[in-house]
C-alpha cells in the first residue's frame, strides 16, 4: 500500500487551514457488509476460524468497546468477520484517511494521530457510543508488534474505559504476526489465523473497579508471545524469506555487542562485524551454526535490547544522530515533502531541525509514553515520527541502518524514567506542604 506524496515548502505545508473536526458516521449494514466481503479473500486464504467466550453477556444491540491486539493488516479483516453483526466504528490513525477521507468516514473510522495527546478522540469514542448506539473497536496498542509480543498501552486506557461506561470485549489474534511480520517487508507467509473474543468488563464492573484496576485487568489480557505460540503449537513456516530483515528488529551482536551490522537474509541473521550466524528455524527458534547462540527466542533477544539501552540512558550515554528527509502530515489531501534535516534523539528527547534553518522542533520525553516508529511505511523508508496535533513530522532516514526499533525502545524507557521524577516531584511537593 502507498500514499499521496506532493512537494511543498515547510511554511506552504504550516500555513495550511487548521483541520477542521467532524464528528464520526454511524456505519451503515452496506458498507460493513463491503467491508466483509472485501475482507472474504485473505481470511478464506488463512482458513480463519474464531471462538466466542462469554459473549452471550453482551446484548444483541448494546455498545461494547472491543479491544484488540495489533499484529498485522488482516487484523481489521478479522475484526470484520467477527462484528459484522453490529455497528462498530473503527479508530485508526489520520494517515489512513490520506486520499479516502469520505471513504474512511462512511466505514465507521475515527482518526487519530498515534501517541499524541487527543481529546477529541475521547470525545468522538463518547459520542459514538452514547449517541449513535456503536460499539468502538480499538487497537490500544496502536503500533504494531516487532517482536511478536504485545507493545506497551498508554497509561490512560482505565479513565477512557470508566467515561464510556460501555463493556469491554478482548480480542486477540493468532497467526496474523506468523502470516505477516511488520519486519519481513509485506512478504506473505501460509498460516492459519483464529482469534478468540472475550467479555471481559461489564458495565457494573467499570463502575466498581478504579481506572487503575481496569488498565491492569486489561494489561494482564495483553500478554502474548507470538513466536512461543508458534512453537508450542508447532507451526511450521517453510518460507525461504522467513528472516529477510529481521536485523530491523534485532540489530545489535549479543557476541561482539556491534549494532547496526546485522542483516537478516533467506534464513539466516548474521552480524558482519564479527561473522556469528543464526538460522531462524521453521518453527521460529534462532540456532547459532557455530558456539553459544546467546539466544533462541527473538522476543529474548530484543528484551536484552531494551536492557541494553536502559543502560545507555542511566549512564547518560544514550544519542541517536540521524540526517533525514522531512514529511508533514497536515490533512487528509495527501503526505507533504518539505526538506531535509537532522534529528537527534538524547535523554532531552526529541530535537528536529532542517527545511533551511526554519524548523526547530523539540520533544520532551514525558509528551509520549512510546514512539511512531515503522518499518517500510507506505513503501517509503523506515520512519519516525513524531509531532503534535497541529503538525506531525515523518522523518526517513537516509543511510542510517536500524533504528526504528531502538528508536521505539528509548522512546519507552525515557519515558519512564520522566514519569518516574515527575512522580517524585509531586510526592516531594506533598510532603512539604504538610
């Protein structure tokens, strides 16, 4: 899939009218049903196939809000199979209404821009809920996984469940991630799918359970590991292009402790610093052709990741330099080509300059609890994007290697830590009032 691209200046792309907000459409029985069909193909293709746990609870016309973990594009054609037979409107990223505005908005969605404060898609979930009589389905984690695990979900999913007041179903998908990792560059594996959907919070339960109890309960749902589902159910996934690009997600040597000199090609992930070689088996377990392997579980291996950047940032070590061409997303028309600049991501956060010394723009860590961060968006590039409400800047860059993924994991664990002083902070304050 691609997007609209079209060259304009930076101060063309600011002085642009300011989006102008529409509440969402109910979805209408043709165009879900479009959608059903549209999706037929790929889930017939998949032999998909989905249980229902203590949906009998939910009322034939009552709103839900459906949660749903997010692995792959088939995700919204599974989704489209299991709701076909209420109306559900769908939140989805701004970037998807690009050239399909009126499209987009008669299926139901609600746009959003990802890990950016929005208040006004809490409002149009409420509105979609108490006024239109729709359920919402929502992928809380937003971002697809790069490990096949569940990605971290925002702090405020509790309060948003407690003002819709609606019950909450769960699903969650196998075999969308085996089928089609983000890494692998859109390359099809055969695997079956299947999703279970489950009543998980009732209207009663909301309003007895804090905001806090109900993002727990929902977390502990978002607890997967999709290569351990593989092997414990022995999948066999004989694609010859099963590790092309998995470097994306595993860049740095756990033996030579070298990043961005690993590539995955065929079968194999190998670190051209120092020459240690993995396979990636048919049944997803990494095997070192020679001495110790570190490890052979992915999930493992980008864990590790995460450690080792923690340990950059603690250390105050942490730096990401990278030049990269510059493209704004300010309406549904199309994506802008405004220039060229430099990012730098450090313990401050974010900081983006370019178009000729006319954007500075600075991101502290606290404004997002994870990072935008993509492989092969659109059929670009790899990309991050960061930004605001009012403009969001997607930076690809040129020549940089791995990234995203580092990216994303600094962009967590800065988070934390920022969370964690501004708790401090606030208790400090407390104390001494007292």
């Amino acid at each position: 899939m691609k997007i609209k691209i079209k060259n304009k200046s930076y101060e063309e792309v600011l002085a642009l009218p300011a989006h102008h907000h529409k509440k969402p459409l109910k979805q209408n029985i043709f165009w879900r049903t479009l959608l059903r069909i549209v999706s037929a193909p790929d889930l017939m293709a998949t032999h998909f196939k989905y249980e229902r746990i203590g949906m009998e609870r939910l009322g034939k016309r009552e709103p839900a809000l459906f949660l749903m973990n997010h692995s792959s594009f088939i995700d919204l054609k599974m989704a489209s199979e299991m709701l076909h037979s209420r109306p559900y409107n769908i939140v989805c990223t701004t970037d998807g209404f690009v050239g399909k505005k009126w499209l987009m908005r008669r299926l139901g969605c609600i746009p959003t821009n990802k890990f950016v404060s929005d208040l006004n898609l809490v409002r149009d979930m409420v509105y979609a809920t108490k006024k239109l009589k729709s359920s919402v389905l929502m992928f809380p984690e937003a971002g697809y996984s790069f490990d096949g695990t569940a990605t971290v979900l925002p702090d405020h999913l509790g309060k948003c469940v407690k003002l819709l007041g609606v019950p909450v179903v769960m699903i969650e998908t196998k075999g969308a991630f085996a089928r089609d990792p983000l890494y692998n560059n859109l390359q099809l594996r055969k695997v079956h799918t299947s999703a279970t959907m489950e009543y998980l919070l009732s209207a009663e339960d909301i309003k007895a359970l804090s905001a806090e109890e109900i993002t727990h309960r929902i977390q502990e749902k978002f607890s997967f590991d999709n290569f351990r589902w593989q092997q414990e159910n022995n999948i066999k996934i004989c694609e010859p292009f099963r590790a092309d690009c998995l470097n994306r997600v595993l860049y740095k040597c756990p033996h030579c402790k070298t990043e961005g000199k690993m590539e995955g090609k065929g079968t194999a992930l190998t670190c051209h610093a120092c020459g240690k070689r993995w396979e990636l088996d048919e049944y997803g377990y990494l095997v070192a052709t020679e001495g110790d392997g570190y490890f052979s579980h992915v999930p493992d291996w980008f864990r590790w990741e995460r450690e080792c950047v923690k340990r950059e940032i603690d250390s105050r070590t942490y730096l990401m330099e990278l030049d990269v061409d510059i493209y704004m997303l300010a309406d549904s028309k199309c994506l802008y080509r405004v220039g060229e600049g430099h990012l730098t991501h450090s313990i401050a956060g974010f900081h983006l300059t370019g178009c000729e010394g006319k954007l500075d723009y600075a991101q502290d860590p606290i404004l997002s609890y994870t990072l935008n961060s993509d492989f092969n968006w659109y059929e670009i590039g790899d990309v991050i994007s960061i930004g605001t409400n009012r403009a969001l800047y997607y930076c690809f860059p040129k020549n940089a290697g791995d990234f995203a993924a580092k990216a994303r994991l600094a962009t967590e664990e800065l988070y934390k830590l920022a969370r964690e002083h501004r708790h401090a902070a606030h208790r400090q304050a407390l104390a001494s009032k007292k």
